[in-house]
C-alpha cells in the first residue's frame, strides 16, 4: 500500500497547493480594502469563481440546514 500512496501523492503533487497558497485567498479577502466589496462568493486565487448549480439550489440548502440543526440539537442532548 505504501508504493501505492506514494505513486498517487507524486501524481498529485503537481495539482496540489501547499498550505501558504491554500490561505492566501482566505488572508486576502479578511485582510484586504480590494476585497471588502466581495459579498457571498467563493474565491480561487483571489478571484470570484462560479458556484455549482447545486451550491446554489435553494431546496438543497434548506435540507442542509434542517439537517445542521437536527444533528446539533441531537448532539446538544448528547452533551447534556
């Protein structure tokens, strides 16, 4: 399995980012005047990228919020 992994982490690697560059949008976008006039979108590479149609499917965010909530309160109870 170790040959394996290491044979898929050489292929990806030229796809990959390090950990500074996956940031530098996020530290932008908090750090920036620029960037203050970006409301909701996503960001790659400091630019506003299109959403899937499904990122912007009102009925499927309405799930996943029902569904955030139901599993919060069911671990809220947990806690308790």
């Amino acid at each position: 399995m170790g040959l394996l992994l290491n044979v898929v982490y050489a292929l990806a690697k030229p796809f990959s980012k390090t950990p500074k560059q996956g940031a530098d949008s996020l530290l932008w976008l908090a750090t920036s005047p620029e960037a203050a006039s970006l409301k909701g979108q996503y960001l790659s590479d400091r630019r506003p990228v299109s959403s899937s149609k499904q990122a912007m499917d009102p009925k499927l965010a309405a799930d996943l919020w029902a569904l955030s909530d139901k599993l919060c309160a069911e671990a809220a109870a947990r806690a308790a």
